[in-house]
C-alpha cells in the first residue's frame, strides 16, 4: 500500500511536522466549511483512508461515524493520543486498494493519501475511493499538486527564505520551494532520503546555516518516505467518468498552500 516508512516511529513524532506534512489551520477550515456546505447528516458513515489525528478530530467535532482505513493498528492507537478521549472512530486494518466495498459512505476523507502512492497506482486508488462512496458520495482530500519551479537550486530556496523574517517555520516556509525544485524536469518524485541528504551536503559545504540544516535533520530519522506528486491534469484526467471535480481549495496560511490544495470531488 503505501511508504513503508509510514511507520510507528514517524507516528510517535507526528507533532514534529510542520504544514505541508500535517494540515494547516486553513486547511482544517476548508475541510469544517465543505463539510458545513454539504449539510451531512448528524451521525453520517464517513471513512479516512490513514489515521490522521486533526481529521479524526474533526469528525468527532461534527459528529459523524468515522472509519479509518489503515494496515497498521499500531499507528492509529497512537495517532489517538493527539486526537484525545473524543475520538470515536473505528479502525479497519486493511489495505486502501483492498478494502471491502460492502461498507458505503457518505465521506471520504484522504489527506495527502494518494500520495502516498507510486503514480501507478493513483488511479486505482481513485477507483477504490469510488467504490466506497454511496450515490452523490463526496470526497474530501488533500493533494500535493507539482507545478513550475520558482528557484534552480535547493541552496537558492534557501537564499531565498533567509532574507525574509517569516513566523513560519524554516521548514514550511521551504519545504514546498525545494520539493518543486528537487522535482524539476518532469520527476514527480521526492524521495526524502535522498533530499536530507542533499541538504546535509549544503550544510557540510557551509551553504546553508546549522540553523536551516537542523529544521531538515531533526526530521530525518523518521521522514525515510517518498511523496509522489501529481498534476492537475493528471488528476482531471483521472477521475473522469467518475467524479465531478468540484474545486480546488487552497488554505491561504503558509508559504506554498497552492500546491497542496482541498480537492472536493462528488461521484458520479
């Protein structure tokens, strides 16, 4: 299913991530206020494809019957301890290409889930999420979008960034610029062993201050993923047939939402 780095470990330092690896505030909102739009019913049957706590958070506070879709119970009981004593949601411990179709939901939520995936595989989990909606179903899910590069290096994202006194985290006020320009000439890839690496030889090569190097390295450890991102006409083509692609939301709160919108799509 996906990386198999989304591990245990990674779970326990959830906090440790900052947007766009967790959902920003603005994020959180698009996702209460579609909700709010969609007039869901009181107690509605909703699923999330992975175990992230600020959405299982969101589902208690808009009380609805929320099943989580995973294959690691371990992750989940963790993920719990950020979510709290409200957290009411039941955990099915199976893969998202695998997971039975019996069970319809009005809901699916997927924060950057699909991404999780090899390209080879995003339209069949677009499939798998069809599959689990009930008729005029909706899906909310957070997509990381590649587009254009603004910078030829990751030592020039970084150039970039220290000359702008930001309340944003280094990490978040770079992490979007360098994944555009490590994917640079078509790759849609980012594997984050090889980044850390990359960012430790700059810091090595005294290219980058100890400061920016440790806001990279004290996520190491626990970031041996990789991302695969996707495009908006990849995606359109996708899920044609399917879905009616209702939008993309940006949460307008830090540096590079844009490529990490709320996509809303409504199955048809």
């Amino acid at each position: 299913m996906k990386n198999d780095h989304w591990n245990l470990s990674r779970a326990r330092r959830w906090k440790l991530f900052d947007p766009p690896a967790r959902p920003s505030h603005g994020e959180l909102d698009i996702y209460r206020a579609i909700l709010s739009e969609s007039r869901i019913s009181y107690g509605a049957r909703c699923a999330l494809l992975g175990s992230t706590p600020e959405i299982r958070r969101l589902a208690c506070q808009n009380n609805l019957e929320l099943h989580c879709v995973d294959k690691d119970p371990e992750v989940y009981d963790q993920l719990r301890e950020l979510v709290g004593e409200e957290d009411r949601s039941r955990f099915i411990c199976c893969d998202w290409l695998e997971v039975e179709h019996s069970n319809r939901y009005e809901i699916v939520f997927a924060d950057g889930s699909m991404n999780m995936l090899p390209h080879s595989q995003h339209k069949q989990f677009l499939e798998a999420v069809w599959q689990l909606l009930s008729p005029g179903g909706r899906v909310l899910m957070r997509v990381h979008i590649a587009t254009e590069p603004e910078f030829e290096s990751i030592e020039d994202v970084f150039a970039w960034a220290r000359k702008f006194i930001s309340r944003e985290s280094i990490f978040t006020s770079t992490r979007t610029h360098i994944d555009m320009t490590y994917i640079r000439g078509g790759m849609l890839t980012v594997d984050f062993r090889d980044l850390h690496a990359r960012v430790r030889e700059l810091a090595e090569s005294h290219k980058i201050t100890k400061e920016e190097y440790d806001a990279y390295d004290r996520l190491a450890e626990f970031n041996k993923i990789s991302l695969y991102y996707t495009t908006k006409e990849e995606l359109r083509t996708m899920v044609e047939g399917m879905f009616e692609l209702k939008g993309y939301r940006i949460g307008g709160d830090y540096t590079g939402d844009k490529n990490h919108p709320v996509v809303v799509l409504d199955k048809v």
